[in-house]
C-alpha cells in the first residue's frame, strides 16, 4: 500500500457524487470536470502508520486538508497518510 487516503464529503454539495468516486482519484475527477477546488492544509506532520502491513513502531508522514468551491464553502475534509515504505522519514524530522 503506497498511501490511506480518508475523505469526508458534505453530503448534497453539487460535486458530492463525484468526490465519491471510489475508482477515480478527486484530482482526476476535478480535472475531467472541468472544476476546481481549492485546498487548504489544515496540518501536516508525523504520526503511527496503522495498517494491516505496519511494523511495530512505523511512523509516517500525514497531511489534512480542506477542499473549497468557488465561493469558499467546505466541500471535503482529506486525511492523507504516505507509508513508510515509499516516503521513508529521516531522523532529520
């Protein structure tokens, strides 16, 4: 697994079902669209990689996310986590 991706959807928004395309990545569904979005990092930074392919102790690197449509309303809320395996944290961090 490269990446746990979370996505919170306000439900109703006109861009809801196509946020919930489980087979299509947002970004490519947006793009497709035409739309846009934008996004604004909420926090970024370390925490414990919890899945099933974790190591005792991994750690990984995590960013969360607002989505905002053209009039600044919330339309998702993003957790993103990078396993280890492919962004490998340095104890420079």
């Amino acid at each position: 697994m490269v990446s746990e991706n979370s996505v919170a959807i306000v439900a109703g928004h006109e861009f809801a079902a196509m946020l919930a395309n489980e087979r299509r990545p947002i970004g490519h569904s947006m793009v497709a669209s035409g739309q846009y979005l934008a996004r604004v990092v909420l926090e970024a930074g370390v925490t414990d990689w919890s899945f099933a392919d974790a190591a005792n102790g991994d750690r990984c690197v995590y960013k969360e996310s607002l989505l905002r449509d053209h009039m600044s309303t919330p339309v998702a809320h993003l957790r993103e986590q990078m396993s280890p395996d492919f962004a490998p944290l340095t104890e420079t961090l």
